[in-house]
C-alpha cells in the first residue's frame, strides 16, 4: 500500500471540486440534418391564432416561445385566451418559455418563482411543462445561461433571423416605411437559403402582423422547401423523448389537464421531467471530472 497523508488527501477533494467550471452552453443551432425550425417570441397575442391557421394549412409544425405576461396582460386569469395553447398542443407545435414577462429578475428567487408561474400556467394547458427557454431579445451571457441550466431548461438562440423586429413607429404609432421592413426580411432570409445551410433555426414574431399576414406567407411559399423538413426545436435537436412529449400530448389534451389538474390541487408538479432533461455536455462533463478524481484518489490508497 502506497503511503499517503489522509488529511492531504481529504483536502485534495474537497479543494480540487471547486476547480470545476460549469459553462453555460446557449444552443443556437439544430443539429438534425435537412430540417428548418421556425420559431416565434413574444406572443401569444391576437395575430397567433392566425398564423396558426397559415401553419396548419402548408402542415407546418413551429415552436412558440411564450410569456405569461406581455401584450396579453389578462392572458393569466382569460381562460378563453389560454386556449390558444390547448389548439398550439393539438396541432403538434412546441410551447417553450420566454419568461414570465419577458424579463429575467437579478434576483434568483423571483427568477425561479417567475418561471415556475409560466410553466404552471403552460402546463395546465399543454399537459407538460417546457424545458426549453429564449432569453428576452437573446440576451444572456453565460452567468445567465447558468441561471437558466440550473432549473433544466435547454436555452436556445437562432442562427436565421428574419428582422421582423428592425422597424420604427411613426408618432401616428404605425410602422414606418413597412414596406421596406418586410423587403428587407426578404433579402435577410434569401441570403441565408443562399449559403445552403444544413439546417436551420429561424427567429420571428407573431405578435407582429406583418409577420404573420406577409412574412410567413413569403416564407413558405418561396424558401428551400423540397430540401427541408419544418419540425419543432426538440425535434431539430433530436430530442426524440421531449418531441414524443408533445406527440402524445396533441391528441389527447383534454385528458391531460384533467391529470394535472388532479396534481395541482394535490401540489405536485412534474419537475422531474425537467431535471431528466437537464443539458447533457454539462452534466457528463462533471461526472468524468468527478470519476477520473476519485480514481486517483483510489490509486492513492493502495
């Protein structure tokens, strides 16, 4: 047996365990071959159901990342409005979360409790809760990625963005030189299809109405479409387990929220689906750390 200072080696782990830097890892592109994601922040709002509509009819699947508290300011207790989710889920799209009221608190607890109220709110008309997250305009360093990993959300960018965003309000509060805006999202999107990309994952709006009313329509009519499959972020990422999710949730809505009901009322919540899909390179990383220490430590003893 080797000779060793047991105090030493004590020290050693406990000391070596803070050498461990967890780095946050924002995802901003899909990774399954041929597929175009299209994604929409901000909503729900009263052009959602619309877009909706337009997505249905070319048999296009998206990923709506919602706030609780945005421009439907009574979105939290209007049932009816709520709906918009329940037809979103049966439909086959993805509900993700943009935060509560497009905002992230510096302070972590009403960080977690404002996240945890959209995903109650989410959950009780979707069945599941969303284990994917967008910053408020994508902005979120890695402390803030962190932030968001530590409650097992998987934090997504955009490598595609449509510039639906980039206009300016007259003081009439109409958009000025609209026009020009949607022209210019066309030659932004064109130029990207150009570059003939593996996959992609679009950023827009359909809290805007010219996105829903001309740019989409634009965007589906004149993208690589034969090329491409339009899927949800889960499945452009391959997360099979999380796209079965939804799957099974968009056909039986109805009887899921009486479940979840059941669990509110007995103050459950499924918070263990979203630890199972906590981000994987994060969690690996630390667990080889961990093994490859206590190996050593191990070689020490003997």
């Amino acid at each position: 047996m080797r000779f060793i200072n047991f105090k030493n080696l004590i020290t050693l782990l406990a000391t070596s365990t803070t050498l461990i830097k967890v780095k946050g890892v924002r995802i901003e592109s899909c990774t399954e071959p041929n597929t175009i994601a299209l994604t929409f922040d901000d909503g729900p709002y009263e052009y959602t159901s619309e877009l909706m509509d337009t997505l249905k009819a070319a048999g296009i699947r998206a990923t709506f990342f919602v706030n609780g508290f945005n421009y439907w300011k009574d979105l939290p207790e209007n049932k009816e409005k709520q709906q918009i989710w329940v037809r979103a889920t049966q439909e086959g799209h993805q509900i993700a979360s943009h935060t509560w009221n497009h905002n992230i608190p510096e302070n972590q607890t009403e960080f977690e409790e404002n996240m945890k109220k959209l995903d109650d709110l989410v959950e009780a008309n979707t069945g599941y809760r969303p284990t994917y997250a967008r910053a408020p305009l994508g902005h979120c360093d890695e402390e803030c990625t962190i932030r968001f990993e530590k409650l097992g959300y998987k934090l997504i960018q955009w490598d595609d963005d449509s510039f639906d965003w980039d206009y300016e309000k007259g003081s009439d509060g109409q958009i000025k030189n609209l026009d020009k805006v949607i022209e210019q999202s066309h030659e932004k999107l064109q130029k990207r299809w150009d570059e003939k990309k593996e996959n992609y994952l679009v950023l827009m709006h359909d809290v805007y109405e010219h996105t829903v009313k001309q740019i989409v329509p634009w965007f589906i009519e004149n993208n690589p479409y034969k090329d491409y499959k339009f899927v949800t972020v889960a499945e452009c990422l391959g997360d099979k387990e999380f796209a079965s999710l939804i799957k099974t949730n968009n056909n039986d809505t109805s009887s899921n929220l009486n479940a979840t009901t059941t669990d509110a009322n007995n103050g459950t919540n499924n918070d263990s689906q979203k630890d199972s899909t906590s981000n994987g390179v994060l969690t690996s990383s630390i667990s080889i750390y961990i093994i490859t220490l206590l190996t050593f430590a191990i070689y020490l003893l003997f």
